[in-house]
C-alpha cells in the first residue's frame, strides 16, 4: 500500500469513533501493536527531543525500503508513534520524504493533545523524515 492509502485507511478508522475519549482507547490500543525497538536502540540517539515521554525510534533499510521501530515509556505516546509507523514503515525514502502529513489533522490528534504532546508529535515527524532523508542521501 502507499503511504496515501495507509493514511486514508488511518482517517477511515478514526472517523467512526463519536468522541475523543473513544479516540484515545483507539490510540493506546494501537500502541500495543507498536513493533517494538531492539533494547540495543534504545539509546540517547534514537530518543525523540522535544517529547514530554521517552520516545525511541530506530529505522533502518531492509530491500529498499526504511522499516521503523519504536517503544515509549507512555502509553499514548506509543500509540501515537503506532500511527506514525504505521503510515511511513516499510516505504522507500523517496515516497516518505514527498508525503505529507495533513491525515494527522484529518483525525483532530494535534488539536487534542497539550501542547508539549502536540510538539513531541511534529519532532517524531521530523525524525522519521530525518532518517529517509539519511538514506535518501546514502543511496545518492
């Protein structure tokens, strides 16, 4: 699937739940389904700046495409990075670069997380496109 079609699935799902609170059980439940970083990344480098919780984030490159990992010490917030994984995982670093995030604001999530969460989820945007960035570069 590409990136758009992920994201549109992401918009789908969240627009039959009725309220936000319905929302964030959504959320922390797919943080469940975060595939976990090796304990070896979970390093001071792979640590997200700018969150209020520990958020790791490990990529790397597996037959052309960047495959993310992740873990935080918060359960939103590894519900959130879920999200996040979900649409830009197992893409090529091309397609992650030029795709954009306007599905975060379809669902409402940085309209209705504080201020500091909002701010962790546009540093964990930044880190995933940072790193296709890294292998766009590498492969160039």
């Amino acid at each position: 699937m590409t990136i758009k079609e992920i994201q549109n699935d992401i918009v789908d799902e969240f627009s039959m739940f009725d309220d936000w609170m319905q929302r964030y059980e959504y959320i922390i439940e797919l943080g469940k389904t975060l595939p976990l970083i090796d304990e070896q990344y979970k390093i001071d480098e792979n640590i997200i700046k700018g969150c209020q919780s520990k958020v790791w984030v490990h990529g790397e490159e597996q037959g052309g495409n960047i495959v993310f990992t992740a873990d935080s010490d918060a359960v939103l917030t590894k519900g959130i990075i879920a999200i996040l994984i979900r649409a830009f995982s197992n893409q090529s670093s091309k397609d992650i670069l030029e795709a954009n995030t306007d599905f975060i604001d379809e669902i409402g999530l940085k309209e209705h997380l504080s201020p500091t969460r909002a701010n962790g989820l546009v540093s964990m945007i930044k880190q995933i496109k940072m790193y296709a960035l890294a292998f766009e570069s590498k492969n160039n």
